[in-house]
C-alpha cells in the first residue's frame, strides 16, 4: 500500500506535468498572437493567455501546498520535486518575460502602423489642397492677361470684363467643389468619404404590402399586412386569408293548386 508521502508524491507529479502542457500551450498561443492579423483576433488569443496563466498560477500554488506538506513529512535537503519546482518557476518567468515583450512588440507595430496612416491621410489631404490652390492659380492667370492687355489697349474692356466675370464664376464653381470634397472625406481614411447619418431623423419605416407578426414590435416584416396579399374570394380575419363563403340562391318555385269540381248541375264535368 503506497504511504502518504508516495500518494503526494504522485500528485505533485501530476500537478507539474500539468503545469508544463500549459505551459507549452501558452508558447503556442504566443507564436500565434504575433502571426494574428486583426484586433479581434489578437484580442481573441490573449484572453485565451491570460486565462492559461490564472490556470498555470493556480496549479503552482496547489503544487507548492503539496511540496510543503511534503517537506514536512520528510526533511530532505533537495528533492527532484523541488527541482522540477524550480525549473518550473523560471519557465514561468521566463513565459512572463516573453509575452511582455510580445505586447510591447505589438503595441510598438500599432504605433508604427499609425504612424504611416495618418502620413499616408495628410499626405493624400495635401496634395488635394494643392490642387485646389492650382485651380485659383489658373484662374488668377487668364484674369491678369486679360487685365494687362486691356490697359495696354490691345482688347476690348466690355468684352475683358464679361470673360473675367464668366472665369471667375467657373473658377469659384470648381473651388468650392474641391473643398467641399476634402471636406467629406473620412478622419482616419482620406480615400473614403464620411457620409453624416442622424438615425433620429429616420422614422419607422411601414411596407405597405407586408406587416409585423405578433405584438408588431419585433420588426420582422413578414406576412400580410390587412390583407393586400389577399386573393380574389378571400378575405383578412385578422390573422390570415380566408375564403369568402359562397351563397347559393335557389331558383323560384311556383305552386299550382287543385281545382275543385262544381257541384252545380249545369256545370260541365272535366
């Protein structure tokens, strides 16, 4: 029959090969946080990380209940559970260690990645108002020409004026497009636009062919609504379409009744 030490023994056995599974599941968690592709995902991976190492601590401190209990049994200097104990603490450490460094690694590739987008978005967002400032300076251009030559005599003042009013107004046409559209382009991506969208503003929306089942609060529009799906000879009861009960109308009937015979002696006979 094994003694009580033997029986600790073996569970403490246990509770390391545990520890080490877990441990080796966390090393592959962490290689595949680092390959993780998007935010949900990566955030997926270390709550699963985070959940390993409550699990981990857990079973280190019921191991280290076993090995006092243990040692008190039996005063031994070293014994390989508490070598195995000890390797297992600087694993622990060590995993520790290595997933700060993973997540400081990936917060620094956030930033990083930031860095290049808002670059990316204020670089797009200036050369857009480049060209806007071009269209003032092409429309500034015909407008000093023609402002030059009709000082000099050379063209007609009626004739400049009506085409420096007719630049002018394409010109400030084309301005305010261009700044109306830098306007409508997104914070975070200037190759999309930010379409404003108030839901307040947005009433119940009613499909007049269809209606809601039950109380009419789920929104699922499905069904009948007052019976506009009704067919020809049937009608809406309030929950479905029903046939519309024929009558039919019996054709009129004459009654004819006996005639009688006259007791009258100058009667004829029938």
């Amino acid at each position: 029959m094994p003694s009580g030490r033997d029986r600790l023994s073996v569970s403490q056995d246990q509770l390391f090969t545990s520890i080490k599974q877990l441990q080796d599941a966390q090393l592959a968690n962490m290689d595949e946080y680092a390959n993780a592709q998007t935010t949900v995902e990566r955030n997926r991976i270390m709550a699963k990380m985070k959940q390993n190492e409550a699990l981990r601590s857990n079973l280190l401190a019921s191991a280290g209940t076993v090995n006092l209990v243990q040692s008190r049994q039996a005063a031994v200097e070293r014994t390989a559970a508490e070598d195995i104990a000890f390797a297992v603490s600087i694993a622990e450490q060590q995993l520790k260690n290595q997933r700060e460094q993973l997540e400081a690694l990936q917060e620094s590739h956030d930033g990083k990645k930031r860095m290049i987008e808002l670059n990316t978005y204020y670089g797009k967002r200036f050369m857009a108002q480049a060209s806007v400032l071009k269209i003032f300076i092409y429309m500034c251009i015909p407008i000093l020409i023609l402002t030059v030559l009709v000082n000099a005599g050379l063209f007609p003042s009626y004739i400049a004026g009506l085409l420096i009013i007719l630049i002018t107004v394409v010109g400030i046409i084309y301005i305010y497009t261009g700044i109306s559209d830098i306007n409508r382009r997104d914070k975070r991506n200037f190759d999309e636009y930010a379409w404003e969208f108030d839901p307040s503003r947005v009433g119940t929306i009613v499909n007049p062919n269809y209606g809601t089942t039950g109380s009419g609060t789920n929104g699922n529009m499905v069904g009948c609504f007052n019976g506009n799906c009704c067919g020809t000879n049937t009608r809406w009861d309030g929950v479905k379409c029903i046939p519309i009960p024929t009558t039919t109308t019996a054709p009129p009937t004459t009654t004819t009744a006996p005639v009688k015979k006259s007791s009258l002696p100058g009667d004829l006979d029938n």
